[in-house]
C-alpha cells in the first residue's frame, strides 16, 4: 500500500478502536494476551493460519467473531470473504465458540464512518448494515440462545387460526414470510374495520416480545379507508 493507503488504515484502526471501547471491547495486541480481564476483549492481528486478522472478539474468553479493518472509501461489500476466510481459519491453543470447520459466527467489516455485520449461524448469511459495534453482552445472550434469530424464525408455530378472519390469517402468512425470507420490512394493507387492533395485540406485538427484539425489521401498517 502507498503511504497515503497506510495513513487512511491507521486512522481507520483508530475510529474502530474508540468505537469497540464506546461498545464496552477491551482491546489487547496479541503479544500481551489475557483473556480474563473481560468480558468482552478485541485482540488485534490475531494470528490464524492464513495470516493475522484484524481483529479477532473473544466474549468469556472464547473467541467468537472478526473485524476486517478496511480504509475509508473501500466497498465493504466486496471484502467479506476476508472476514469469512478469519473466521473459519484455524488458531492454536484458542477455545472457538463454533467447530473446527464451521467459521465463527459474528463478523464485521468497517471503515472510518461504516460498519457491516453478519450471523453466520442465519440461513442465508448476508452483511447488513449497523450502526454501531454490538456490545459483549449481545453477544454472549446470542451465543447462549444457540441459534440465530433468523434461524428461529424458521420454526414459528403452526397459527391457531381459530376466531380470526380470512384477511387476517393472510395479514399474519404475510408478515410470517416476511420475517422467514429475511426481508428488513414489510408492509401490511388491511382494510378498515378488518381488524389491525386486534392483529398487533394478538400476533404482532406478543410476537416481537416473545424474540426480544427483531433487530432492523420494519412493520408499517397501511389501513384503508375506503
């Protein structure tokens, strides 16, 4: 890289710094490794056996993500197979939170003013963007559920369609699809009188409390008057 390509990065490796610590990340250099001192610990140029990644998270000491560093200006889309080539490489006397031939499951890539995050325990893993670095303790309520959001969601219970009305049972396939396909939002179009009320309270929201939170989904509800 040129001398400018080499500044761009260390500021880039700066801004991620000060954002993992604002998360809650203590950071280490590999050399001066202690897996105990947090929670959640960021250990920058972890060696694998395909070359040091930029980052490697580590969350009871258990390592459990990478961060692929990109200068400002790269496309993020373009470099998730760095992150995904860390994540499944190997490293020696280092306790995974996946098995030996599955990648670890959180990755990140980020710049300056952009961060991009993947599950790769999703079905159809894809990056998406975040606003921010999740902190130690998502991560390890994440690891603890064992499979991903998306993954559940695979698994909805068959609907009691008992009391509900045909446009209601579609409203609620509707927003099941959605969520199954992976879709950021969904609208849903129901007429007036057609029951919306009833549809959040009864389905929506109890939805959306019994997984926590769906993170980036978007339900926006359309009722026509006429």
């Amino acid at each position: 890289m040129s001398p400018e390509q080499l500044k761009l990065e260390a500021e880039t490796r700066k801004e991620i710094d000060k954002n993992l610590i604002a998360a809650g990340w203590v950071i280490q250099d590999k050399n001066r490794l202690n897996l105990i001192e947090s929670l959640g610990i960021a250990v920058r140029e972890m060696d694998t056996d395909t070359g040091p990644a930029d980052y490697m998270l580590f969350v009871d000491g258990i390592a459990c993500g990478i961060i692929e560093a990109k200068r400002e200006g790269m496309n993020l889309g373009s470099v998730a197979g760095q992150s995904q080539r860390y994540a499944t490489s190997k490293t020696k006397y280092i306790q995974r939170a996946a098995a030996n031939d599955q990648p670890l499951p959180f990755l990140y890539e980020a710049t300056n003013h952009e961060i991009r995050f993947r599950d790769e325990r999703d079905p159809q893993p894809r990056s998406r963007n975040v606003f921010h670095f999740h902190r130690p303790e998502t991560l390890k309520d994440w690891l603890t559920e064992g499979r991903s959001l998306r993954d559940r969601l695979q698994d909805l219970p068959e609907l009691n369609t008992q009391g509900l009305r045909d446009c209601q049972i579609d409203a609620i396939k509707g927003i099941e699809h959605s969520l199954k396909q992976a879709h950021p939002r969904a609208l849903l179009q129901m007429a007036t009188g057609s029951g919306v009320d009833l549809h959040l309270n009864m389905y929506h929201f109890p939805l959306v409390f019994a997984f926590k939170t769906i993170p980036e989904y978007r339900l926006k509800f359309l009722e026509n008057s006429t």
